[in-house]
C-alpha cells in the first residue's frame, strides 16, 4: 500500500511539472499571443479593434501594452517582447528603424489626429482660444515633450503662437496625453493641449479651440512589425487588418483619421 502511494504521489508530481512547462500556446488551447505596443491615445480604439479581431481568429490573443509612445520605444530598445508596434509619432518609429529594431518594409502611415485646447470648466469663460492663456491660464498642461508626441507637437504649437516662453514656468509635464485630459478634467489644470481623440472621454472640460494646422508638424500615427517578433506572419496579418476597411470605420469613430495611402 506504501509504495501505491508514492508512486501515486510521484505520477502526480510528473503530471503537475509537465502542466506547468508545457508552452504558453498550448495552455491556451493553441492560441498564439502576440505581444502589441500602442500608444495610449489608442487605447479605446484599439481596445475596440482587439475584440472585432479576436472573435474573427479566435486563435489568436492580443496582449496590448499601452503607454506613451516614447516609453513605448525605451521598451523595445530594452528586447521587451513586442510584435507589432503602433506609435503616436514618426520620431519614435524612426529612432527604431535607424537602430534595424523594425521591420522597415512593413512601416506605414496608419492614422491622422488633430490637436486641440481644452479648458476646465472654472476657466470657460475666461479661456476662449489661446489668445487668453497668457492671461487667464495660471497653469497649463501638456505631455512632456521628449517623450509624448502630444506634447512634441503642444510644444511646437506654442513657439509658433509665441506663447511658450510666457507658459514655460507654468507647465504640467504629463507622462502620457490621458494624463493631460485628466489635469484639464479635473481642475488640477486650467488648460492643456491633447488630441481631439481623446475628447471623448472629457466629462467637464470643453473644446476651446483647434490648433492651426502649420503651427505643429503633421500628426501621423506610423506602425511597423518589430524585428525581433517570434511570430511575423500572424503580426503580418494583424497589421494587415489595421489597414482595412473595417479597421478605418471604427478608428473613424473614434475620431481618428485613416489615411488612405496605404502600400
């Protein structure tokens, strides 16, 4: 009876280490996960894609890192796993390209934004455009511009409207362009400037105004496959489906804009 018992106890152990090494995919049912790095300025979009996508390949998993596409970046130079990456910005995906840690025929121009200022609801009356910030805005939020497209671009449009060196001293450096709508939101800012795709989740603040269009570089949403990927022909794929049709309706939702020169 004894030794029932031990070998009963020694299958047991076989089968639990067996269970806990067997690949990732096969615990899975045999899905593959594919590791994606998106910009946070993407996340209700690509959140909402990510279901559209599961339920179509439901061997696929997407496991979706959202974060400023500058950390984003830092994240790939380090060799965290990612296949597929969607940036906020060119000098992102270009700074990747140049180091060989894209695949650079798989690169294109994704998506369109524009960049807006929005306004606590306490300064609404005081803050109608920019031409009252200087006055009226006692601080000013902006993503940090080394490192978030939204603020590279609030950077530029303020130097082109001279108002950078007036706001300077009174700038709120954010991690990422949904921290900016969140000081704005709550009051903890006066104004800021993010993306009017991020609009949509504002609950008190309000639209003042768009920035002019030559006051900012044009904002492009570049994405490329990752070199280093263990699974290019299905990150293909998905890259594929971002360009689609489909893709394009519900980044249009979103208030994005899917640009129509796709290779």
């Amino acid at each position: 009876m004894k030794n029932l018992a031990i070998q009963y106890f020694r299958s047991l152990l076989l089968l639990t280490l067996l269970v806990a090494f067997l690949p990732h995919t096969a615990m899975a049912g045999n899905r593959t996960t594919l590791p994606i790095c998106a910009a946070m300025s993407l996340k209700d979009a690509v959140t909402a894609l990510q279901q559209i996508y599961e339920e179509q390949h439901p061997k696929i998993e997407l496991e979706i890192n959202f974060a400023s596409s500058g950390a984003l970046q830092k994240q790939i130079e380090q060799g965290a796993p990612a296949e597929v990456f969607l940036s906020a910005g060119q000098k992102q995906m270009n700074a990747l390209e140049t180091q060989g840690l894209i695949v650079n025929e798989s690169r294109c121009d994704l998506l369109g934004n524009t960049l807006v200022l929005v306004v606590a609801r306490e300064k609404q009356q005081q803050i109608k455009g920019f031409g009252d910030l200087q006055e009226h805005a006692n601080n000013f939020a902006i993503g940090h511009p080394e490192s978030v497209p939204a603020g590279r671009y609030g950077k530029q449009t303020l130097v082109r409207l001279h108002l950078w060196q007036p706001l300077e001293k009174r700038l709120v450096l954010a991690k990422n362009v949904r921290a900016v709508l969140a000081y704005v939101d709550s009051g903890n800012a006066d104004a800021g400037l993010v993306y009017r795709t991020d609009t949509l989740k504002l609950q008190s603040a309000v639209i003042a105004a768009e920035a002019p269009v030559k006051s900012h570089a044009p904002i492009i949403y570049p994405a490329a496959l990752v070199a280093d990927g263990r699974h290019p022909a299905e990150a293909q794929q998905f890259l594929d489906f971002l360009q689609s049709d489909e893709a394009g309706k519900v980044f249009a939702k979103y208030r994005f804009m899917p640009l129509q020169n796709q290779p």
